[in-house]
C-alpha cells in the first residue's frame, strides 16, 4: 500500500488522494489503541472526515510505516505503567504514585470507574486529567504492584 504523507512548511501532516488532492492538517487516529495498535489506522480531517484507511502497519514500506508510527506517537500519549510504589486515600479520589516508561509519576484517579481490565490482562487507568495509563498484563508486575492493584480489578 502507498501512502503519500508529508508535511507542509507549517509541519502540518498532508496526505494526497488517489485523484491528487491534498488533504493538509490530517490526524491518523487508532481503531483500537489498546487492543489492536498497529491495525485500523484512519486519516481524519480536521473536520473529522475520513479520507484514507491503513488495515494493517504491516502492509506499508518501512519508510511509510516509521513516518506513520512518529506521528501516531505524537498524538497517542499511553504511558506504559511499570510499577506501582503506593496508592493513597481511603476514599476517592485516591493518589497513585507509580514508575513509567516515561518516569515516575504521581496522579490522581477519581474513582473506581476509571480504572479497567481491558483484553485479558491488559488494565486501563484513567487520571483526573484524562490521560490513560496502560499496563499491558498486569500478571507480570511486581507483587507489590499486582497486591496494590488487584484491590481495584
């Protein structure tokens, strides 16, 4: 599959169609994040129309696949929790203070709602600010962590 993407020189993401037509300031958004991160892969206007489909990563040239995957990084911000060191608060909301992929952090979860057994294993925490985190097979934390965490699970 060819997917002609490019930036213009205000670092917008430009994707030119079949017919030739430029597309500038499209966003690639994932299908599913989580579960299936390499498959479904949309290209939206900023207007939130569809104008390209990627099925698979795997069925583009390298080049396309990393120009791609930086630009999915930017906009998909899913640290990858490593490692919980406490959880604090009887009531909601509760602190966490837990080590990343990208640091240590400390965050606040509202409530029980917002944390998630997603595809197995995988868990899906959700701070007062939004951001998720994710813990792809809770199973290979620490025990320190499984106990903290399995409180809510």
């Amino acid at each position: 599959m060819n997917l002609p993407l490019h930036h213009d020189v205000w670092a917008r993401l430009v994707y030119t169609d079949p017919a030739g037509a430029e597309h500038v300031g499209v966003e690639p958004v994932r299908a599913f994040p989580v579960s299936e991160p390499n498959r479904g892969i949309a290209l939206l206007t900023p207007h939130g129309q569809e104008v390209a489909w990627v099925a698979d990563l795997e069925s583009l040239s390298p080049e396309q696949r990393r120009f791609l995957e930086e630009e999915l990084s930017r906009r998909h911000f899913l640290p990858v929790m490593t490692a919980i060191h406490a959880i604090e608060g009887i009531a909601d909301p509760t602190t966490w203070k837990v080590d990343t992929d990208r640091g240590r952090t400390k965050f606040q979860v509202k409530n029980d709602e917002d944390i998630r057994r997603v595809a197995g294993s995988r868990v899906i925490i959700v701070d007062t600010h939004g951001i998720r985190y994710l813990i792809p097979d809770y199973r290979k934390l620490d025990g320190v962590s499984r106990r903290l965490l399995e409180r809510y699970i």
